[in-house]
C-alpha cells in the first residue's frame, strides 16, 4: 500500500503514509472514563472524556478494515508498586492514591478492572497494548522498539487526556523522529480549557510537536483506500 493520503490538518496539509502509520490509542481505561471511576471520583466530569468515545470507535473501525497497525496504551504500575516513584504516590496529597483500593480495583494497578480499556474500543486480537509507568507511552516501554520493527515513521494519535498523557506522548515522539497526527475530536480532557490549549501547543510555530485534524477527513481517505 503505496498511496498517501492527503489530509487537510493544521497548521498544514498532512501527507499520511498508511504502510508507514500507525494508530495509537491513549489510555481509554475504565477508570477514567467510565461513571463511579476514580476520575470521577476526583469530582472529574467524565463526560468530557466520554464525547471521543465514539468518534475513537468510527475511526478504529475503519482503521482496521483498511488492515493497518494499531496500538493501545494503559496507564498503570506492577501490583507490587516497584515501578511506581514516591513523587508520583503522594503528588495531589489525595486521601486515595495510586494502589489504594478505588471504585474498580486498585487504582492504577495492572490486572484490576478500572485499569483496563473501556469495552467500545477493547484491543483485537494481534494488536499491541502498550503498559506504561508513566505519562509518556516510551518512557520505561518497549513502544519505539515494536514501531521500529514495523517500518512506523507517521502515528494517528487519539486517547485521554489531551494536556497530559497525550501532549507527553507526542512531544515524546517528536523527539524520536515520528510524524505525529493528533485528531482533535478523538482526544479529549476533563478541562475544556487544558484541551483547547494542549491542541494549540501541538501545532504551534509550524507544528512543532505536530498536525491536528479532524477524525472524519481520515476516515473519508482510509475509504478511498478500498
């Protein structure tokens, strides 16, 4: 599969390149983005997390029939807590941190229900899932290794939380080589505001983490495909 596909995306036109691009999901975990979870726990509006849910699931859906990689990323930490930083356990000096008993399991600990991808957008058998310490999905992560392998230079970027996990993620991957795509519709935050800015950071200056477009223009090119 040789044919690019031309997408309109800002600050400029992206040339994506489907045997050389990847789809990578960011933490749509239950916890949170499902009601009772721990985001919302933390008196998170999940509904600001839920809106990409269906957009995630048009674009997976057509992603797959067009055959091309996809990946998935959890955030989360052994159940022994090893790999979990002190910084990281008392940070926001909440009364329920990582490894305490939450609405869904231990919070944030690999195995349990909360931590697992939401069921609309559950892993297909073959495809990567990524289990990540921290906000970034290379850091402490076999991910450039499984890209690399695959001849991946493009990543399609979609997944929670706009300003955190995936900004790191992105700016992570700038750093690597990767042309990353981020479709604004299929990431989200539970502050509108950090949303909106984190969308502005990725593609500032001449997209200097970045290109941001809108899931539907991917969609109408990976049909064109067939």
């Amino acid at each position: 599969m040789s044919k690019t596909i031309d997408l309109a995306a800002e600050p400029y036109a992206f040339a994506l390149s489907p045997e050389h691009c990847a789809l990578l999901i960011i933490d749509m975990q239950r916890d949170f983005l499902e009601p009772g979870g721990f985001g919302e726990m933390l008196g998170n509006d999940v509904s600001q997390l839920r809106r990409t849910i269906e957009p995630n699931r048009r674009l997976l859906a057509a992603w797959r029939a067009a055959g091309l990689t996809a990946l998935h990323t959890r955030e989360g930490h052994r159940p022994d807590l090893s790999d979990l930083p002190p910084a990281k356990k008392i940070r926001g000096k909440s009364t329920t941190t990582i490894g305490d008993a939450g609405p869904m399991g231990r919070i944030l600990v690999r195995g349990e229900a909360g931590h697992d991808i939401i069921p609309e957008l559950y892993p297909a058998p073959g495809e990567p899932v990524i289990d990540k310490p921290g906000k970034g999905a290379f850091h402490a992560t076999d991910l450039h290794s499984i890209l690399q392998h695959r001849d991946v230079k493009q990543l399609v970027v979609t997944g929670v939380t706009t300003e955190v996990c995936v900004n790191t993620t992105v700016r992570e991957a700038n750093d690597r080589g990767y042309d990353c795509l981020v479709l604004e519709d299929c990431v989200g935050s539970y502050f509108p505001e950090f949303h909106a800015m984190g969308l502005k950071m990725i593609k500032a200056q001449g997209g200097i983490f970045g290109w941001v477009a809108h899931s539907d223009a991917l969609i109408k090119g990976l049909a064109a495909l067939k």
